[in-house]
C-alpha cells in the first residue's frame, strides 16, 4: 500500500457517457483515491468536511482510517461507496476502483458495483436491519435484488453465507427478527450480507461497537480471516487503536477532515509522530501497563465552519508555537520512508498564499 498527495482532483461529472477504464494490470492497486474533498454548504460558502484524502488499498491489505467523532471518516466511506447525499453534499476527487472511476458513473452504473463488487458493513447494526422483516427474507432480499435466481437458491445461498460468517443454528436464524439475535449475531448478519458475492472491497465502518471484547475479538478475526481467504481489500474505519494494531497493515489518522499521520500501523503506533496522534495513544486504555494513567486531549475538535487558522489542531496542542497560527502543515516523511506526519516540527508547511515553504 502506497500514498500519494500530489495528483489533481479531478471534479465529480454526474450522468457519464459509460465507465472510464484507467487500465487494469496485475500490479495495480484495488482502490486509488486522489484528493477526495467532501464539502457541505452553498457554492459561494463551503466547508470541507473531508480534505484532500489521497490513499492507495491493494487486494488483501487492510487500511485502518482513525479519529474522534466528526475527523470525516465515515463521510469519506460514503463518499467511496456512492452513497452520499448529491444535494447537499459537493464531492471532488478521483477514486479508480479496479480501473474504473467511479466519480465518471451514473447512479445505475454504481448499483450494479454496490454490494456485489464494493460492499460496506454500517456502524450500527440495529438501525442497518429492518425490524419487521425476518433476518432470512432482509438476506435473500439481498440475493435477489444483484442475481437471477430462483428464492429457493437465494435462501440456501442466504444459509450457507451465515455459515460462512460463524453463526450458530443458521437455519433457525433465518426464522428470527433482529430483535431476537444479539448484538454479535446482528453484526454477522451485516458481515453475511456484505460477503455474499465475495466484494473485491470492503469497509467496515466501527464494526464492533457496543459488542464486549469477546465478541469483538471473534468479529475482527472473522473480518481477518475473510480479507485473506478472498483477497479482499479492506478498509477499517474505528476510533479504537487497539483494533487497528490488530488488523490493519497501514492507519491514516484524520483529525477535522485532514489525514495529519499515516504509514505503516506498527511505525506509526510505537513511533507516533503528530501530537494528535500522541494524544490519541495516551488516552487510550492499554492492558500491558497496569499502573499508566489516561492522558485526554484537552478541549474538542473546532467546528468545519469555524477552523482556526494554520494548523487545525494547534488549539488542543500542548506543543503550538506562534507559526501554528499561519502556515498550514503538509504531510512530510518522518523517519520510516513511509512514515509522514503533517506537523511544523517536522517540516513542510505550506503559506496562507498556497505556496510550499
């Protein structure tokens, strides 16, 4: 997995002619996302909540994207997946999938890729299913809506899929409603829904939340168990670091719509740079040191239409210096060559002008 910030956005075209091929090759990357830039507002008054987001996800790798409440992460999932809001959201950027651009298709062209080819696993699970149907009818639905088949074949693939996903008695789940399974069997159904045609790519978005750290511990092996077995890309969207270091082979740090650190998840976890990310390790809750105490950042992220000026953070961080107020810092290699962190301590900042220092 590789990243890379300096392609141009390309501007989001509604109603394309057909699908643009980049040219696919065995050595290509799954997903390439270039300055993917979410804005909400009017033309004349915008306000970014994902910036310029630009990453690499090749087949089998899982890249874990990280932050409080609100850093854009789930907004940059939608923005992947199609599903955000044309008329209130202004999307730009380049996602290539496979070799195709996405942002070219018209909204017909990307159902036929969302949930056979890109498949997302939402973060709440109860609000995902519908509580008057029975957990085998939301399943064949599924089955039925991409493939031509006939509902006794979507209900035994519907089956075997729950099978596939570690859930006990599935014949009988299949009978239940929601409100019958638990909250791990719920998140299997969303990971059995999502699975069923063996996507290329998958995000999940917080996929163990509210679940206790048993079941927590059986969905991320199954979610690892799955990216290895289909050679599926995977994208982990939490606010847990403990999950990252367990899952992911490269985490992006966001911090109010801007990635300020990424690289590979061991480097960047034992050798944090950014004093976001700093901040983050210390106030979360480790195993191995008994006696540490939690260190929470002070004060909350700023509002996306009220940033400060220079860096973001600089309103939170113990360490900002007179320049945070006026230049605005670019990722810049930290150690590691694939280690970079977007902080003035290490360099590369970019004027209030536009021009790199």
């Amino acid at each position: 997995m590789s990243f890379n910030n300096g392609i141009a956005a390309s501007p989001r075209r509604q109603g394309g002619p057909g699908i643009r091929q980049i040219g696919r090759h065995s050595g290509m990357a799954l997903l390439k996302v270039r300055n993917l830039t979410v804005a909400v507002g009017k033309r004349t008054h915008l306000a970014d909540i994902v910036d310029a987001l630009s990453f690499d996800l090749n087949r089998g790798q899982c890249l874990g994207i990280v932050g409080e409440s609100g850093s854009g992460k789930s907004t940059a999932a939608m923005a992947i997946m199609g599903l955000l809001d044309g008329k209130s959201l202004e999307m730009s950027g380049s996602v290539v999938f496979d070799g195709t651009e996405l942002t070219d298709l018209t909204p017909r062209e990307f159902r036929r890729l969302q949930g056979s080819d890109i498949a997302m696993i939402f973060q709440d699970p109860m609000s995902s299913l519908n509580p008057v149907l029975r957990i085998g009818d939301q399943i064949t639905e599924c089955v039925l809506a991409h493939h031509r088949s006939s509902k006794k074949d979507a209900w035994d693939k519907s089956v075997d899929v729950l099978k596939q996903v570690g859930m006990p008695d599935p014949v009988g789940m299949m009978q239940r409603y929601p409100h019958q399974l638990s909250g791990g069997q719920r998140q299997r159904v969303m990971i059995a829904m999502a699975i069923i045609f063996k996507p290329r790519l998958l995000i999940a978005d917080e996929p163990t939340t509210a679940l206790d750290l048993t079941i927590q511990a059986q969905i991320l092996e199954l979610l690892k168990a799955l990216s290895r077995d289909l050679d599926m890309g995977l994208i982990l969207i939490t606010h847990d670091l403990g999950v990252v270091s367990q899952m992911c082979d490269e985490v992006i740090v966001l911090y109010s719509g801007r990635d300020v650190e990424r690289g590979p998840t061991q480097e960047v976890l034992e050798h944090p740079k950014h004093p976001y990310t700093i901040g983050l390790l210390g106030a979360h809750p480790s195993l191995d040191a008994e006696d540490a105490m939690l260190t929470p950042i002070s004060g909350a992220p700023p509002s996306i239409w009220r940033r400060p000026s220079g860096c973001a953070f600089r309103d939170r961080c113990p360490q900002a210096e007179a320049m945070c107020a006026d230049q605005v810092p670019e990722l810049a290699t930290v150690g590691h060559a694939s280690h970079q962190a977007a902080c003035l301590i290490y360099g590369g900042h970019v004027s209030p002008e536009g021009e790199t220092a």
